[in-house]
C-alpha cells in the first residue's frame, strides 16, 4: 500500500514537472530571445523549482557538496538519471553541454539550449566541434561557462560497471582545462526509467580539481578512480548496498 501511495504521488510529480518546463519555458521566452541572461534564468529557475518540488512532494531532498565551480571548465559527472543533471544546472552559473544536432530543432528546448552555450554536434563529427569550441572561447565568440560532460556517455544504473569513454580524455586535451569530477547517488531514487521516485536524500558533490596537463591515459584513470569511488561511497550512504560499491568504497 505505501509503494501504491509512493507511486501516485511520483506520477503526480512527474506530471508536473514537465507541465512547469512548459509554462516556465513560455515565461522567460521573450527574455531569452532578447538577452542570453534570460535563457539562463529560465533553466535555473526550472531546476531549482524541480528540486524544490520533489522535496514535499515524493520526500526526496537534494544536496549539493564540495566547491560549485566557476569559470571556463570541465564538469566531468558520474550520469545516473535526469535528477544529477537537474543538480548541476541548478548550481553551475553558466552550464552547457555538447548535444546531438537534431536537440537544435526541438521546439523552445532547442532555442533554450543554444542560447545557454550549448554546442550541437553531428553524429561522428565530435572532434570537429571541439575545435570549434577552443575557437569560439579564444575569440570571444563564446562566453566562459562550464562544460558538462559524462566520461561514461549514457546514464548508469546504481552498481553497474560500464567503461569510461576517450572522449572526456579528448576535450580534457583539446581545451586545456580544469577538470572537476562530479559524484552522485541520485539513481537510488531517481531511476533511468520508470514513474518511482523513493524519498530520502540525493547528493551530487563536486571533488577536488583536477588541473590540466596530465596525459590522457593518467587522467581517465585519475578521473575514474576518484568519481566511482565517492560515487560508491554515496551509494552506500544512501542505503544501496550492492557488493562491488561495497568493496570500491571501503578500498
């Protein structure tokens, strides 16, 4: 009976939630389209209402730990559900991300999404927007921001192993910048799929910098290590204890 009441209450909130990315959207249109500082506002207001949201409605709470970054970097977070990204745009000042080229012609989410920075990509061209993008920053073309990337490039349920990808180590090479992992447990809660939302407390905790100039191999290792470790460590602050998180975390 309580997982019934849970889930009403979850479709409630997932309703919701996409009925405010609607109206917000709508909201902070005339704004964005004439000042790029509008199409901030509006994503910020968006996942903060999210955050806030979810806290009274499911009884699921967030928490964001360590040092919010600033400036012209490189977030590379653990991705486990759409609630870690709700997180980092909540708190990053100037989030972006590279997207697949077809997000361009989404009504109103597309137009959100190149206003905020974000760098379309065409399927197998990744390498020729990295360019790009070290370009467009040293000309000025575009603004400092902070670039969400996602070494594992899917979502990954809670316990689940799955490589990490080169091209977190390509952009960490190509743009010569600060790297700042990012952890998470939010998938305990939040899963990839499904109406579920379970109460408790979600942390995303951004880790120690780390500075450029490493070579790729010793920074996809430095960048794994340190992510699925607090990663794990999360996980099982939260209740999951699956024994591959339990032996990373302990060791």
């Amino acid at each position: 009976m309580r997982d019934a009441v849970q889930w009403v209450r979850s479709l409630i909130f997932v309703g919701q939630m996409y009925l405010a990315m609607a109206v917000l959207a709508v909201f902070f249109t005339p704004w964005m389209l004439v000042d790029r500082r509008g199409a901030f506002a509006g994503v910020h207001t968006y996942c903060r209402w999210v955050r806030w949201s979810a806290s009274w409605m499911v009884g699921l709470k967030t928490e964001v730990r360590g040092e919010v970054p600033s400036g012209e970097v490189l977030v590379a977070s653990k991705h486990q559900s759409f609630l870690d990204i709700i997180m980092l745009v909540s708190v990053l000042p100037r989030p972006k991300f590279i997207m697949k080229r077809e997000l361009m012609f989404a009504p109103i989410l597309g137009q959100y999404a190149l206003r905020i920075g974000c760098v379309p990509v065409d399927r197998g061209k990744r390498a020729q927007a990295i360019q790009k993008m070290v370009a467009d920053v040293a000309s000025g073309a575009q603004r400092p921001g902070q670039l969400i990337i996602y070494p594992q490039g899917t979502r990954t349920a809670p316990g689940s192993d799955l490589p990490y990808k080169v091209g977190s180590a390509v952009l960490y090479r190509e743009l010569g910048q600060t790297c700042v992992p990012a952890a998470t447990n939010v998938g305990v809660f939040w899963p990839r799929k499904g109406i579920m939302r379970k109460p408790g407390v979600a942390v995303v905790e951004f880790l120690p910098p780390i500075p450029p100039g490493l070579t790729p191999q010793e920074f996809s290792e430095r960048l794994r290590s340190v992510v699925e470790e607090r990663s794990d460590a999360l996980m099982l602050e939260a209740g999951f204890d699956a024994p591959a998180a339990r032996g990373r975390a302990k060791g």
